[in-house]
C-alpha cells in the first residue's frame, strides 16, 4: 500500500524561518516576504514524505501541517 500525503503550511503560524525550504525545497517555496508555501500539496514519494516529516520538525512555530491519506 502507498502512503500519500498532504502538506500545507499554515501562513498565520509561519514566521519566515526557512528551514522547511532548505530541508525539502522540492516540496517548499519562499514568498517574497521570506513566509513559506508549499510548492505542492500531494505527494507519495517516500523519499519526499521523509522531507516533509524531518521539515515539520525542523519549525520552530510548527507551521507544517501533515495529513496522511
């Protein structure tokens, strides 16, 4: 069975860090003011996934929010 998820970043929580960006850039992406937004939304890549567990708990304000489906 494959274990998809779905990311998104809460933009009243994120405060501009950038770690989620620079652990996992494949699935986070900078505003122009620095805020994080999730590039995509879906994934299923294990590899991925890992990023994305290892980037929420890299926040600070635990902004990342991950919902397995």
């Amino acid at each position: 069975m494959t274990i998809q998820i779905t990311v998104r970043v809460d933009p009243d929580k994120c405060q501009g860090h950038a770690r989620c960006s620079a652990l996992a850039p494949e699935l986070f992406r900078l505003d122009e003011f620095g805020n994080a937004q999730e590039r995509q939304s879906a994934c299923h890549d294990p590899d991925l996934i890992d990023k994305a567990y290892i980037a929420r708990a890299n926040c600070p304000e635990e902004a990342i929010i991950i919902t397995e489906r």
